[in-house]
C-alpha cells in the first residue's frame, strides 16, 4: 500500500512541477526579455511588460495561498507532503521536463514566437 501512496505522490508532484512551471518559466525568461527588448527598440509599448509579471506573480501568490492553506487547515497533510521524497522528487522531475520542453522542443520555439506575437500585438506601435 505504501508503494501505491509513493506513487500517487510522485504523480501529484510531477503534475504540479509541471504546471506551475510552465505556467511561469516561458513568461518570465521568454515573454519578459523579449517585451524589454521590444521596449528599448521602440518597437512595443511599456505596457506590455505588466501582463509579463502579472501571470508569475499570480501563480507564484497562487501556490503560496494554497501551501499555507494546507498548513493551516490540514498541518499533518503539509507535513507529510513536505517531507515526502516522492512529491518533492515528482515536482523537481515535472519542473525538469517542462523546462527542457521549453528548451528542446522543435515546435515549442515556434509556437512561443507566434503566439508572443499575436499577443503582443495591441502593444505595437505605429
């Protein structure tokens, strides 16, 4: 049974790693260099830096609230998650595979160029 819980954990963990990952990874050290430069090109608004923070620092307050949340509703459960090799190894093995997606990935570079594009595209000036 213990072996089970292990790897439900792992999974957990490795989803999580991955989600909050991706989530703020590709915004930060994709979207938010890319906005400076198109910034001090005078290429894109200085707006467009703000909806390039926005989302990190929304997952980021997100994974906060919801951490000590736990730990005050359910302190064994946080304990036990915090503690527990298996989660913590699933979210750093999440993180890895999200970040080398990022980095490896054929269709990642062009799709993260078109859709910064269209995103940023109110931004542009004329």
């Amino acid at each position: 049974m213990n072996f089970v819980v292990q790897c439900v954990l792992l999974s957990i963990g490795f989803f999580l790693g991955l989600l909050y990952t991706a989530m703020v990874v590709p915004s930060l050290f994709y979207g938010l260099p890319k906005a400076f430069l198109g910034c001090w090109r005078n290429e894109l608004s200085a707006k467009v830096i703000i909806p390039f923070l926005t989302a990190p620092l929304f997952w980021t307050a997100f994974s906060i609230g919801a951490w000590f949340g736990l730990a005050f509703i359910w302190p064994k459960a946080f304990e036990y998650l915090y503690q527990s090799p298996a989660f913590n190894f699933g979210g750093a093995l999440g993180s890895i595979f999200a970040i080398a997606d990022l980095i490896l990935g054929r269709k990642t570079g062009i799709e993260m160029r078109s859709e910064f594009d269209e995103f940023v595209l109110p931004y542009r000036r004329q």
